[in-house]
C-alpha cells in the first residue's frame, strides 16, 4: 500500500512538472568577473534544488559525524538501563516464586548497574523498589541487619526527592508488617502511626493496626480499628460481627475492678453495648466484683424483650444473670415467671430462674426449674454444676442431709 501511495505521487509530481516547465522558455543569465552565463530557468531551479538537498545531506553527515560519540554514549546508557531493568524483573519474578536469595542477588545487581551509570541515579522509584525487593528478601531470609539497611536507605531516598512518596508509603506498610512478623508489636504501630491520615485509613494498613493491636494486647484499640475495617468493607459482615464481639470480651476482660469495668462499658460503641453476648460478658464480669445490681442494670433491656432474641442469646442472658442474682429485688418475680412460662423448654432460662427463686427463698419452685434443668446435657456444664449446688443448698436449709450429699455428688460428676 505504501508503494502505491508514493507512486501516484511521484506521477503527480511529473504531471504537474511537465505541465508548468514544459512550455518554460525562460532564461537565467549570470554574471561574473566580464563573462556572462545563460541557462534556461528549468535547469537554474533543477541545480538550485539539488543543490539544497547536497547542502542539507552535507550538514547532516556533519552532525552525524560530530554526534557519534553521545550517540554511542547514549546507546550504552540505554543498554545498562534495559539490563538493570532486566534484572530487576528477574529479582521480582524470582522474589514472587520463593526464591529469595535469587531475588535479593538480581535486585543487587540491578542496583549496582544503576550505581555505575550515572545517568541512572536519578531514578529514585527504580532505587526504592530494588532496595525494597532486596529488603524483602532480606526478611523471608531471615537477615534482619540487611534488611534494616535496606530499609533504612529506602526511606532516606524517599525523604530527599517527593517523586518517590508513593514508594516510602509502601516502605513503611512493609516495615511494619514485617515488625509483625517479628512479634514487635511497639514497632509496628510506631510505623503505622508515622504514615499520613489519608494511608493510614487505607485496608491494608487497619489490618496491619488491628493485628498489632492485639498482638501489643490493647483491645480498646483493637475494637475500634476493628470497626472502621466493618465500615470500610475490608470485613465481611458476618466474619466482622464476632471479630468486634471477641474484642469487647477482651476489653470486657481486662477490667480489673468494677469502676474499671464501668469505664470500659460506657466506652463501648452503642452497637456494642446492644448485643446480648457483650452485655451478658460484661454482667458475668460484674458479678465476679460483687456488683450485681449494676449487672442485673445492664441486663434489664435485653431481658425486657426476650422474645426478639435467638435461642443462643437467650443462653447468653440467662447464664449472666444467674451469676447476678444474689440482693435480687421482688420487682423481677413478675418478668422471670412470665420468662420461664414463655421458654419451658430451654435449660439456660429454667436454671436463671430457679436460681432467682431460691435466692428469694422461694424453694418449691425454685427446685421444681433446677431439677430437670441440672440434668439436662444441653445446659453447660457450670451451669449444671451451680444449678445442683444450689439444690444442695436449698436441701441443706430443710435439714435433708441425704438429699444434700446426693445433691454435691451429682455437682461432682458433672464433667
């Protein structure tokens, strides 16, 4: 096709020739020193023209001439760049198949090409992401001193020249995962906490924050990193519901006394404190500082709508308050006899009840909720266990010491 194109303009150039020069019977006369030189004016504009073209074809062999050794200088810049690049390919390709020694002598060699070219230093992305590769090879081999280096060449480069931001962002999200990978949870939030608001909201780097937030055992920390990940979408909804309710059991856990525990419920997120696990942890935690009245408070909202709750949040409750019922007010008779005639068949709500009932020294009932809940196997078992004791004890103040010793014997089997 092309041909074709350049032979219907070389016929249009002969067609327009012939038809302007044909019938051209002009003259060029020139003089010189007494002689006079005639030429017609179709030969004059034939040498003026091939004669442009011989100037133009002698200035270019000139520059040519001149050129050929920035152009060979040129030329072995471009073939040390293509190298280091190939090498640097080599040392991903390497790195992302396992072969890290491999990875971390091309990345090397990739670097100490660009240290011999001085055209090449400028590049400061290429630096960073060799040194980053040898780093990272570095760490899966176990060379911390290496890749401390490494790493810390990498964040000087990107600190001297902006272009390279990007990659000192990258930098820091590897160091600290790698600090994770060393156990050092102090380090890997000091990295995370030196990158800038807009990164370190990124999913990459809250799921960095969460792991070290509870490797370093900070669960209030933890939970709120924990949300803004559900909030994000870095986790799914499912998966993300019993992450942040086995962090405020951690938090929840931690509390070493009951003004500590009141702080950290009332730091809780409202969405925390209405699932009726938390607040069944939180009731459980109570009653083990003896403060029931605060535990019975917290669980007064849930138990007020049981009916909306699925069975295993209605375990939850039940067990949280059996531990709370101890100073137990005639005001919750009403709401735990319509409980236990709403659930009969669930142990967890008979066992809170009847204990409820012997705290209020209401036995016969108490013991008619107690017996067939001890003996039922889908009841956990300290809640089998404190339900026989506390028929033991209701055996005891009748003065029935058989059934008092059967009543122990059967807590004692319970496994």
């Amino acid at each position: 096709m092309r041909a074709v194109i350049w032979f219907m303009l070389l016929f249009a150039v002969a067609v327009v020739a012939a038809t302007t020069l044909g019938s051209n019977d002009g003259l060029v006369s020139l003089y010189w020193s007494g002689w006079r030189l005639d030429v017609s004016l179709n030969l004059f504009l034939l040498v003026l023209v091939g004669s442009c073209f011989a100037l133009v074809s002698v200035m270019q062999a000139i520059d040519a001439l001149t050129g050929l050794p920035r152009r060979a200088r040129e030329w072995r810049v471009s073939r040390r760049d293509r190298s280091a690049q190939a090498a640097l390919r080599q040392a991903l390709a390497q790195y992302f198949g396992g072969r890290y020694s491999r990875a971390q002598s091309a990345a090397q060699r990739a670097l100490a090409i660009q240290a011999d070219t001085p055209e090449l230093t400028q590049d400061d992305e290429f630096t960073v992401l060799a040194r980053l590769l040898a780093a990272g090879s570095a760490h899966r081999l176990q060379d911390r001193s290496r890749r401390d280096e490494q790493l810390r060449r990498v964040l000087e480069a990107a600190n001297s020249h902006p272009a390279a931001r990007p990659a000192e962002e990258g930098a820091r999200l590897l160091a600290a995962e790698w600090a994770l990978d060393d156990h050092d949870a102090p380090r890997a939030l000091a990295l995370l906490a030196e990158l800038p608001p807009g990164v370190a909201r990124r999913t990459s780097a809250l799921r960095l924050k969460l792991q070290a937030t509870r490797l370093g055992r900070q669960p209030a920390e933890a939970l709120k990193t924990a949300r803004l990940l559900v909030k994000h979408q870095g986790i799914s909804n499912i998966a993300g519901q019993g992450l942040l309710r086995s962090l405020a059991f951690e938090c929840i856990d931690t509390a070493h006394d009951i003004d500590q525990l009141r702080r950290t419920w009332l730091q809780l997120d409202s969405a925390d404190r209405r699932d009726a696990f938390v607040a069944a942890r939180a009731a459980l935690r109570a009653a083990r500082f003896s403060a029931f009245d605060e535990a019975r408070g917290w669980l007064r909202p849930f138990w007020e709508r049981l009916g909306e709750m699925a069975v295993d949040e209605r375990a939850a409750l039940a067990q949280g308050f059996a531990a709370a019922v101890p100073g137990l007010g005639a005001d919750w008779l009403p709401r735990l006899e319509a409980a236990a005639a709403a659930y009969p068949r669930e142990p967890a709500i008979a066992h809170a009840v009847g204990s409820a009932l012997a705290e209020r020294q209401l036995w016969g009932k108490a013991r008619q909720l107690l017996e067939p809940a001890a003996a039922n196997p889908a009841l956990p078992a300290s809640a089998r266990r404190q339900a026989y004791l506390t028929l033991a004890r209701l055996a005891q103040q009748e003065g029935d010491e058989p059934a008092t010793a059967r009543w122990h014997a059967a807590a004692a089997h319970v496994m």
